[in-house]
C-alpha cells in the first residue's frame, strides 16, 4: 500500500492537547490559571508551542482538555485560534463535565481521552496525536506520523535521550534495533535498574547521537494512537497513558520510538521555568521564537517605548515603557512599566493585562500603587507574575532565605523569588 502524502495528515489526523491538572509544581503560576496559559517569553502563553507545532505542521483539527483554573486558558485560545470556513481545521476546547456516563473529574491522561471520546468519534480520523499543554519544544509532527506508518506501528511515542541526572524523574524507554519498544520503566531510581535501561553506545551512530555519556530514551509525553487501538486501549479503567496504557501495550501491540533530538523542556517546575524562561535572552537561545513562527492572540499593542535604559541581554514585549531603567538578563511582558532607577537583573517580568489609570491605583487594595516596578526598586532572580505592583526604593530577591517560602506577599520556589498575580508591594520593602 503506497504511504500517505504528508498533505493528507490533517485529513486523518486528530490533534488532542492535555490542558494538565492542578499544576501544583508552578504554583502560585498556577494559583489563578490552568498551566498551559502561564504567560511565557514577553508575549506567548505555554499552549500556544504545542498548537503552534500542530499548525507549523500543517495539522489544524485540535482539541484542547481542561479542567483547572481554565477560564484564562479558554479565554486565549478562543482570541487567538480563529480559521476560515474555507481552508478548514478548529481548535476546540472540551472542559471536564458531567454526563450520564460519569460524574467525575478527569483521574488521568487517558481517562480524560476517554471521557472525550464521543466528541472524537464524530470526525473522521485514522490517527490520534496526543500532546501535552506545558512543555517547549518544536517538532514536525509530519516526521513522526510518516514513521508511525513506516512501521506499521500500533502506537508511536516521541522519546529524547537524556542523561542519567534526568533519567529518574521521568520514563525511560527500551528498544530494539528496530526502535521497536521493548520495556518502559516510568521514574525509574533504582540504579541497578537504570544500568539496565541505557541506550547501547553502539547505536549512537546510528541514531545520530554525539553525545560521549550513558543516555537514556526519555517519554515525552507525545503519542500517535492508531484510532482503534485507542478505542481498544481505552476500554477499561485505566487513569494514564505513561503510568498504565502504553506498558500493558507494549506486550500486545506493535509499539514504536520516535527519537526527537532537538531542544525539549518540561516545564514542570518553578526553576525549569524560570530557567527555560531566561535561557531566551542568552545570545543563542535553546528555543528559537523566530523559525518557525510560534503564534498567539494579536493584541494590536503600541511599540514600547525606552527613555535612556542600560540593557543587557534583555526580551521587552509590546506596550511597555522604561524610564531609566537597569535591564540584565530579563524577560518583559506586554504593558510593563519600569520607573526611573529601576533595576531588574534575571528577572522574567510577565506584564499587565490592561494599561492601569488612577481610578484603577487608587482603589484601598492597591494602596495608590500603579502597576508595574517603583523608582529606585531592585529585584534579582524572580518572577512577575501580571497585574503586579510594585513600590519604590524595594529591594526583592531570594538570597539568604530556604528554598521555599510561602509569605502573604510573595514566595519562594526551587530557590526562584516569586510575586504573584495582582500582588500590592508597598513602598520600602525588603525581601
């Protein structure tokens, strides 16, 4: 039977994004806001990477499952994803809801595909890509479809070789000369066991790998479902993909590697956020926002505007303005506003969600405050969260204090300084 031509996938392919849980690792990122919608790089938000991925990969019938906190989420997608009754294709978003059938919330990866399945059904397709709404990477998911066929394969997962310092926090694949998968140990610490999980070296020709250290073949979380086997995987009452459905599918059904080698980051923790995050003002970033295009909501925002600042290694947004302000290593979002004197050194600033009056500052919460960072304040190593107002002559940073600090006014993450969304820092403090 002669393969598909590329072109035909988005007529038989279904992309589904996982809108995550409760996203207790980014918290407080995600104490008003489903993970996928934490604002990321100025401008973007964390779901628009896997649907850019899906549309750069010319696969433009999505949906999108949530659950937590999704009113932000649904309110930027709905912005953002709008295509034309011609050309065809949808992001649509399905929230958890009760039915006849179920009364619950989503338990896992596949019973929320599962609870979703009649509004599946009603499409045409022959094959299911399962992604995950908070990880940054890209990849043409033409190249993993066209392997999915090449194989024969039942169902495909993406896998990346990581080191052994990784290996244990996530699950680690075996496979055959044929990257057929074999075993599937998930967050395996045993070392005896992740002795026995490492890819052989000699493969690394093979595969392409030039890396000179033991390598493990990571789950990304992405998968390609053959629509039966999905049905027929689904038919029981299996919480997970990487936990239940794909290990008991090893032993029956024909399960393939797709090794991705390119730059990839879960972005499950305030300090892998925080991180990838700043890693966009390095001189060659790791995740390259240019090509191809990563899309979000057009906001149709004034360019920003510099009056004399000192910057070093920065990523400014639309909408902001700086007024003799000290930028290094900082990440600034729409409509942020840096008073004279100023300075903000590794800091990922996420904005405002409107441009603040005095009406707005003058409410008792916000202390007369205005939105943005105070003259003369300084802050090191944190995060911004929108809508934050910060006073004058402040000085916020993590030094000195435990890894994790819950405080009425701010908190510390994995050693990140964070101050959360809407939060009022009065003139003077010291953090």
């Amino acid at each position: 039977m002669p393969l598909p031509r590329p072109s035909s996938f988005n007529e038989n392919t279904l992309s589904i994004i996982m809108g995550g849980g409760q996203g207790t690792r980014l918290f407080p990122l995600t104490r008003d806001r489903a993970k996928p919608a934490v604002p990321l790089a100025g401008k973007y938000r964390l779901v628009d990477i896997p649907i850019s991925n899906c549309i750069n990969s010319g696969l433009r019938r999505i949906y999108l499952l949530t659950q937590f906190n999704s009113a932000s989420l649904h309110r930027h997608v709905s912005q953002s994803y709008k295509f034309d009754h011609f050309g065809g294709g949808f992001v649509e978003l399905l929230a958890a809801e009760q039915s006849f059938s179920s009364t619950s919330w989503y338990q896992g990866t596949a019973d929320a595909v599962r609870k979703n399945l009649q509004h599946f059904k009603n499409n045409d397709f022959e094959y299911a890509l399962i992604l995950s709404g908070d990880q940054l990477y890209q990849m043409d998911f033409q190249s993993v479809l066209q392997a999915h066929i090449e194989n024969s394969a039942d169902l495909t997962v993406a896998t990346i070789p990581v080191a052994a310092r990784e290996a244990s926090a996530l699950g680690i694949m075996q496979v055959n000369p044929e990257n057929r998968i074999t075993r599937f140990v998930e967050k395996p610490k045993d070392p005896a066991m992740l002795e026995s999980l490492k890819l052989d070296r000699a493969t690394y020709p093979k595969l392409g790998i030039r890396r000179d250290e033991d390598l493990y073949l990571a789950s990304m979380g992405i998968y390609v479902f053959n629509r039966e086997v999905l049905l027929e995987l689904l038919n029981n009452n299996h919480t997970d993909f990487g936990k239940h459905i794909i290990p008991g599918a090893i032993e029956n059904h024909r399960v393939y590697s797709y090794i991705f080698q390119g730059y990839w980051e879960d972005i499950g923790t305030i300090r892998s956020f925080f991180e990838a995050s700043l890693d966009q003002t390095s001189d060659r970033p790791q995740f390259d926002f240019f090509n191809p295009t990563v899309f979000t909501r057009p906001r149709y925002l004034p360019a920003t505007r510099i009056e004399s600042a000192a910057i070093d290694h920065a990523v400014i947004a639309d909408g902001c303005t700086i007024d003799h302000a000290q930028l290094r290593h900082a990440v600034v979002g729409i409509r942020s506003v840096l008073a004279a004197g100023s300075s903000l050194n590794r800091v990922v600033m996420m904005g405002a969600d409107y441009y603040d009056d005095t009406e707005k500052r003058n409410r008792p919460e916000n202390q007369g405050i205005p939105i943005g960072v105070g003259r003369g304040t300084r802050i090191d190593n944190a995060i911004i969260d929108k809508n934050a107002r910060i006073g004058r002559n402040c000085i916020l940073s993590p030094e000195g204090k435990p890894a994790d600090v819950d405080h009425p006014l701010y908190y510390i993450r994995d050693g990140v300084l964070v101050i959360p969304k809407g939060a009022v820092v009065p003139d003077k403090t010291i953090i």
